[in-house]
C-alpha cells in the first residue's frame, strides 16, 4: 500500500513531457540565478501589479529548460532540480521576476523529489487554476507577477493548512538569509 501511495504521489507532479530533452537532467540555476528578492509593486488599488514580457524577451531571459517549465507549464524529472533538498533558511522567489514565494519555513520533505511547502509566503502572490492535463485534474500554481507556471497544489500536505505546493526547482530561486 505504501508503494502505491508513494506512486500516485510522484505521478500526480509527473508530466510526460518532462522526459523531452529539453527537460532531462538538472535545473540550470547555477548558469541563470537572480538570488535576489524583488520587491511586490502594488497599484493604487492594492492589487499587485502583473509583469508583461513578450514571448522573445522571455526566451532571451530564461534558459531552455526555465522556459520549457516556467512558460510552456512543463515538469523537470523528479529528484533532479537543485532546490529539493535545500535545507538553509531564505526565500524561494520566482525565477522569472524575483517575487518572493516561500519560506524555507514551511519547507518540508514530501519524498516526490520536488521541493515541497506547506503555504505560500503570501496567499496573494500565487495563483491557481485548474489543470485537466494528461488525463488528471490538478490545480495549477502560478506566479501572481509573471504567470510563470511552477508547479502544482495538492490537499495531501502537512498540517497546519495541509497542503503540498509541489515546486518545480527550475521555476524558483533561493535566496539564503
């Protein structure tokens, strides 16, 4: 029983895709890293101010692996990203534009192979969405600022909020206090 647990747990942040050549092997942060927090911008409404890059400023910015996963919602392998087993205290912000996301305190490890959080730093700098891909229906989390796709959000998480944001490694940045 463990086993299946453990199986449905890796195949439910699996894509098929991620097995294209463009998405094997280990996230590329240490050739693109920001390791810098850029500060939420907000209008005179309160809501935070979106990032608007066009597809070629994108491709120009990102590596071929940020943007297979950060603009086409692609998957890296399991188990391969540089982030999942980072244990310091910081920041994990967005690769794409640098908004803070998550605390390494509510970190954990999900065993999936893909840095795992129990909540976002703030609820309003992640968004969700339904995901109907590859025959599942999962929710989408995306970057509130870029739209950048990075991972997914699943209710088989830890207390206090049990949740599991699955992350992929690719999609963030971790800046050490």
């Amino acid at each position: 029983m463990r086993f299946a647990v453990l199986f449905f747990s890796l195949a439910a942040c699996y894509s098929p895709a991620a097995q294209s050549p463009s998405a094997v092997g280990a996230s590329t942060a240490a050739q693109h890293r920001t390791d810098t927090l850029i500060a939420p911008q907000y209008d005179a409404r309160g809501r935070l101010i979106r990032l608007s890059r066009t597809e070629a400023e994108w491709r120009a910015m990102l590596t071929e692996k940020e943007y297979y996963v950060l603009r086409q919602e692609g998957t890296e392998r399991a188990f391969t990203g540089d982030l999942w087993r980072e244990k310091r205290k910081g920041t994990f912000t967005c690769r794409g534009c640098g908004l803070p996301l998550f605390s390494s305190e509510t970190k954990f490890e999900s065993g999936t192979g893909w840095p795992s959080f129990w909540k976002p730093l703030r609820p309003e700098f992640i968004t969700e969405r339904e995901d109907r891909s590859h025959g599942m229906v999962r929710t989408e989390v995306e970057c509130a600022r870029c739209g950048g796709h990075l991972g997914h959000v699943f209710n088989d998480g830890p207390p206090p909020t049990g949740l599991r944001y699955c992350i992929n490694s690719v999609s963030l940045d971790f800046v050490p206090d």
